[in-house]
C-alpha cells in the first residue's frame, strides 16, 4: 500500500502536508528540513522542484525558487537529497511537486523510475494538461504506483473534477481560489461556497486544501472543508526568518496555533 494511502487509512481528518523548495533557503538544506518536519509531527512533505518560471506560485516560493537555483539545486540532486533523507524518514509520505518542463528534460519514464527508488510516494505537475495525463501518465502512474495528484480551483467544471477523482489517485488538492501561492487572512464566502460544493459531490478520493493557508483561522476552515490544509509559502517565510529547519517547523506551528 502506497504510504499516502497508509496515511488516510490511519487518519481521516486534520492531515497537515507541508511544502518546501529543494534547495531553499541552502543548496544542501533537503534533508535537515525533511528530518524537522518529520521530527514536528507532519503528517506530509511536499518537495517542490525550483523552476525558473513557477507560474502557479506568488513572489515568496517564486523567490525560494530562484535562490535555490543559484544555489545549484536540479532535480538529479534533489531526488538524490531526498533518497538519503529516507533512510531515516520511512513512514512519511512524500509528495515531488513540480512543473513540467524539468521533468520532461529528465524523462518521463526515467523520473517515474527514479522518484520510486528515492522514496517519492507522488506528484503534481500544476501544468500538466488533464488529456495529456489520460494519453500518456496514467500508466506509467499505475505501473510505478506514483499517483498524479491533480488540481481543480473553483474555474474546475463539475464534469472536470469527476473526472480527475474517477481517473486519479492518492488526493485531490483543492486550491482556494483562481490566484497564485500565498498567505491569506481569511476565506471568503464564495470560497467557502466553493468547498461546499465540492463536498456535496460525493467524490471517492479525499481532498486537501492549499494556497493561502496562514493562521488558525484559515487552517480551521481546510480542517472543516476538507480532510487536511497544505501550507507552503508560510513554511518558506519561517526557513527564511529562522536559522534552523527545526526553529522553522516551531515557527510555523506556533503561527497556525497547533501544538
């Protein structure tokens, strides 16, 4: 059983995923953060790839990714990175996030291979086209047992959304809304209209809820919507203001209000 399905056997609701960039805020930081966020009682990391031009992510994982790629992190290095990180780290799933152009300089195939032998559990490539995943990953998805994990925003048709959950595995990430990363203050109403929505079509893969999640408020929203939040550019704001990975993962604890 994949460790992300392991994960939602054991724990239905409050799951909290965490993402980093590779690279940032050091060139060798990947395994000192993993190691934090596992030793903080994370439930999920995301890994993300730097790219010269993330075109989802507002200016904070934006600027992550171009310090990381001054820094010389590349998607050989980083996979090697976390390879090493699961010597120690076995049970938490991990989760390679990603746009497609460096993978595709990879190789498909060769990434699928390689991410399974470093202990990658999934992926998300936010400009993968849907038809495109349908014509030529879901395969290589099921004879890697690496879920393309999908995202749908409140632009997502219903039609769409049963689509991704019928042909899909692992989770449906949830994104707040049509903008880029970032923190928020709070969900609107159509927001919470949204979650709503999703919740009443009665999908069969659990959801999780990212962009914009910064304080009790808005992480209590995604823990009522959905089974669990996804935070990332909070968690780079704390490796940028704290001189450990450890000091980090407090930060952002006590910035959330969890224990």
């Amino acid at each position: 059983m994949n460790r992300i399905d392991k994960l939602f056997s054991r724990k239905q609701s409050d799951i909290l995923s965490i993402y980093f960039t590779g690279g940032f805020p050091h060139r060798d930081s990947t395994v000192d953060i993993i190691k934090a966020l596992a030793d903080g009682g994370i439930d999920m990391i995301e890994v993300g790839v730097p790219f010269s031009d993330p075109m989802a992510d507002g200016p904070v994982i934006q600027e992550s990714s171009t310090i990381a790629l001054r820094n010389g992190m590349n998607l050989h290095l980083l996979l090697d990175q976390v390879e090493e990180a699961r010597r120690t780290v076995t049970e938490i799933p991990m989760v390679l996030m990603g746009y497609l152009n460096p993978m595709m300089q990879y190789g498909i195939e060769p990434l699928f291979k390689r991410c399974k032998e470093a202990g990658i559990d999934a992926l998300i490539i936010p400009d993968l086209p849907f038809h495109e995943y349908m014509r030529d990953i879901r395969e290589l998805c099921r004879k890697y047992d690496l879920p393309m994990i999908m995202l749908i925003t409140p632009e997502t048709s219903d039609e769409r959304i049963k689509l991704i959950d019928e042909n899909c595995d692992g989770f449906i990430y949830m994104v707040s809304a049509a903008a880029t990363t970032g923190t928020r203050d709070s969900f609107g109403e159509a927001q919470l209209d949204y979650f709503r929505h999703v919740n009443s079509l009665d999908l069969s893969h659990k959801r999780l809820i990212g962009f914009g999640i910064s304080n009790p408020s808005t992480l209590g929203e995604a823990f009522t919507y959905a089974s669990g939040a996804i935070i990332g550019s909070l968690f780079i704001k704390c490796l940028g203001r704290t001189s450990s990975p450890a000091e980090a993962v407090s930060l952002l604890k006590s910035t959330i209000g969890i224990a």
